[in-house]
C-alpha cells in the first residue's frame, strides 16, 4: 500500500519538475510542441530541412523562361503544364482547378488554380499559397510606350512559386506532423491597370482565388492557418507587418518574424506595421475563415508602397537575389516544422 502512494506522489512532482526547466530555458527554441495537448508529446520532433536557395531561383528561372504568363496565352499554358508536372514528380497529389472568370475589361480569362497535396489524408491542415500569373501591363513602367507590354514578373509572381516549390522538394521525405496544401492562384494580378482612364475596382485583382474561395477543391474546407507569400525574390527585401494579417492572425504574424529573428533573418523581416494590402490572402480568409498572413515586400517610402521594379520591365531576373529566398524559405520551413499553432 505504502509503495502505491509513493508513486502517485512521484508523478505529478517529476511532471512539475520538467515543466518548471522547460518554461525557464524558453520553450520556444527547443522545437517541441505546446505541452498542453494530451497526446501532443507523443509526437516526435521535426528536423526543418535545408531550403536550398539555388534551386529555388532555378524555379523561378524557369518560370521566366516561359514568357511572361498571362491567363488566355500559350506561354501560360506551357507554365501550368510544367508546375503541375513538377508539384505531381515531388510526391503531391495535385488538382487542376479550371475556371473562367471575367476580368476587368469585362474579358472571360481561362483560368488555373494549381492545387498540390501533400498528406492529403490527414484532416489537420496548413495551406500555402502564391500567385502564378504575371501581370499583362507594366502601368508603373517609366516608358509609357511599354506600358500595355506583359511583365517577366520574376519577382511579382516567380519568387513566392519558387519559394513554395523549393519547399515542397523536401515535403514527401521529411513529412510534417500536419497535411500542407501548396496552391498557385492564378490571375491574381489582372487588376484594372493604372496607366488607362479606367473606373477602379478593387475585386478586379486576385480572381483566382476568389474563384477557389467560391468553389474550394474540397467541401468545407479548412486549414488551421494560411501563409501567402508575394514578391519575396527582390534584393534588400523587406518584409513589414501587413495590416490584414495582424488583424486576422496576431500570433501567427508574431512566430513567423520571431523565427526569422532567431534564426538569423532579422533584417528582412522588421518588426513594424506596413500597410492595409489586398491580396490573396484577403479572400482565402474571406471564403474560409482561414486566419493568413501575408508575406510580401513593403517600402514605406516608395509611392507604390512595393520595390522600383514594381509591375515595370524591371521585374526580371535581374532583381532576384538568392538571400532574400533563402531568409523567407527557411523561416517559413521553420514555422512549419515547429509550429505550436
Ligand atoms: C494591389 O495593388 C491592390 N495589391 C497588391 C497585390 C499585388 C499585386 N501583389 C502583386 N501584385
Ligand atoms: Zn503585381
């Protein structure tokens, strides 16, 4: 009897014991998981792969390549051929969402959401997304004679796809405790251009995934956070707080620039308000309720709030810098590897 006792006592002292050492060293660098789920230490701890920043300015090389990809044109075509291709060799179970939606102009475009899976069996999901399509004007160009000319947009639209690829290289071998959706939204940057006498329209933009938020792939779907990354490529990037995201999702704003921070990319992502920024993530939390942040490029001293290259012919490989893929790549591979969310 007396040996009975004694046990029960031992228990919840050791218990206390080892949660008292883990809060004082900070939990937050140790990698393991909020201590007050019950089956939650169960779960082993994941090693964040190395996110190769030379293989991801190869994707996005290769997506310039193309041509600049604009919905309803062969070089767009051929894009979403190889992307599907591509997601489908790294082990993804990939949906081609199609649809037609009408821009602007009143134009019906043909468009593809790119949609990859990975443990497409597990309910408890993060959804990751970028846009594809690249602009059909350079309004912002300082040449007005190219400013009807598409844009190579390696980096609005190129990078945050060859980011999110780069990761996806090492999603099958190193599984994550959750499921990841990768999804490429197109025509996101067919908004009502600048440089013409045009009504403007705010919905204009983003048109793939309102179309997805509308027709999501499966029923009712949800995932317990979203991350958009736009214009994450360019040289001397910096990334502010985007004023949608700490509305919709404060904390997980805070893990993402805490473990940039910490893992040594403190410079790109700086810890102040940027601005209100509609974008992808708008409608997916729109549609779904999914909390998301956005990761994108801010410049409080540009006019345009974005880099000079910003929807100008500039927007080519030229502005691509591989330590500014590898700070995002590797921060967000970080979060996801040792997300308490
Ligand atoms: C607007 O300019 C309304 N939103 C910025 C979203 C965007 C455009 N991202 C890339 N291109
Ligand atoms: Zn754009």
């Amino acid at each position: 009897m007396q040996k009975q006792i004694t046990r029960f006592i031992k228990i919840p002292l050791v218990l206390s014991v080892v949660a008292l050492i883990s809060f004082g060293s900070g939990c937050n660098n140790t990698g393991s998981k909020k201590s007050s789920g019950k089956d939650e230490k169960t779960l082993p701890e994941l090693q964040t792969p190395d996110f190769n920043a030379d293989s991801a300015y190869q994707y996005v090389q290769k997506q310039v390549e193309f041509g600049p990809r604009v919905p309803n044109t062969p070089e767009h075509e051929a894009c979403a051929n190889w992307l599907e291709a591509k997601m489908k060799s790294m082990g993804a179970e990939v949906i081609v969402q199609e649809g037609k939606v009408t821009a602007f102009d009143n134009s019906v475009l043909n468009i593809k959401n790119i949609i990859a899976q990975f443990q497409p069996e597990k309910n408890d999901r993060i959804l990751l997304f970028a846009h594809w399509d690249t602009r059909p004007f350079a309004d912002y160009d300082p040449d007005p004679d190219k400013r009807n000319q598409p844009i190579d947009g390696a980096n609005d639209g190129g990078s945050g796809v060859g980011v999110l690829m780069e990761m996806a290289r090492h999603l099958k071998d190193n599984p994550t405790h959750t499921g990841i959706d990768i999804i490429f939204f197109d025509a996101e940057d067919y908004g009502t251009p600048q440089h013409r006498n045009l009504p403007y329209k705010e919905d204009t933009w983003c048109l793939g995934s309102q179309y997805w938020g509308k027709n999501p792939h499966k029923k009712n779907y949800y995932a317990r956070y979203g991350i958009l990354l736009d214009m994450v490529g360019a040289k001397e990037a910096r990334f502010f707080q985007e004023r949608h995201s700490l509305d919709m999702a404060p904390d997980l704003v805070d893990q993402i620039w805490n473990t940039a921070a910490k893992i040594g990319y403190g410079k790109f992502f700086i810890f102040r308000e940027g601005g209100y920024i509609t974008d992808d993530h708008l409608y997916v939390n729109k549609h779904t309720g999914i909390p998301t942040v956005d990761i994108i490029e801010f410049d409080p001293a540009s006019n345009t709030s974005f880099g000079k290259y910003w929807h100008t012919h500039d927007d080519n490989m030229d502005v691509i810098d591989k330590n500014t893929l590898k700070a995002v790549g590797q921060t967000v591979m970080e979060v996801l590897y040792n997300s308490p969310f």
